[in-house]
C-alpha cells in the first residue's frame, strides 16, 4: 500500500518528444477544481494535447523555466484549446514530465515565447 494515495500515478503518457509524462492523483484533482471542474473525465483531451500540441509547438512558461504550457485544438465546447502546463526536472525539458494543471483557453497566451517546431 502507498504511503500517500495522493502521489499514485493516475495517467501516464509520452508526450510529442517521447518524454514521459505522469499525473498523479493530487495532481489531477487540482486540474479539475474549480473553477475547471469541466476538467474532470477530460484526461484524454490532455493526453491528445501532449502527444499532438497545436502546431507541433510547445511555448516556454514566462513565470517558471521548468515549465512547458502546450496548447491543443479541443473537443471541449466552451474554447478552443486545451493548455496543459508540464514541469520538467530541468529547463531543457530532459527527463520525466508532471502535469500541474490544465484548463480551457481561448488563445495562445501573449508573450509566451514557442520553442522550435517538435
């Protein structure tokens, strides 16, 4: 038995660039308060958006350089992008990913800087 259920992997994936990429319990339950709570049993829109971002592009996160935000065309009726943001063990984005959150977005956030095209 874990010693905290919180830290139990609930979905993992590999994202665009063959990195794996793991939500936790804890993490998932973040993604999904309020007020994004239209998040919950959306996993696969965020698996969609690592494996295949908007433009094969993730952009670089202006308050952390551990983050990537990625952006994917969606399904979800009330925007137009799922923007997943994934923290890496360092700033080039080498080793295991961990998803912090999640949400609906109506645009690509100005002033996020693209890496190259993946």
């Amino acid at each position: 038995m874990l010693d905290d259920p919180g830290k139990a992997v609930h979905f993992e994936t590999m994202d665009h660039g063959k990195r794996r990429i793991i939500c936790t319990v804890l993490d998932w339950e973040h993604v999904c308060r309020k007020p994004h709570e239209y998040m919950e049993g959306e996993e696969q829109e965020v698996i969609d958006a690592l494996a295949k971002p908007d433009h094969g592009i993730r952009h670089f996160d202006s308050d952390n350089p551990l983050r990537r935000r990625i952006y994917y065309k969606t399904n979800i009726p009330k925007k137009c992008y799922v923007k997943v943001v994934v923290e890496f063990q360092d700033d080039k984005c080498i080793g295991d990913g961990r998803i912090i959150t999640a949400y609906e977005a109506n645009n690509i956030k100005d002033g996020e800087k693209p890496e190259l095209k993946i």
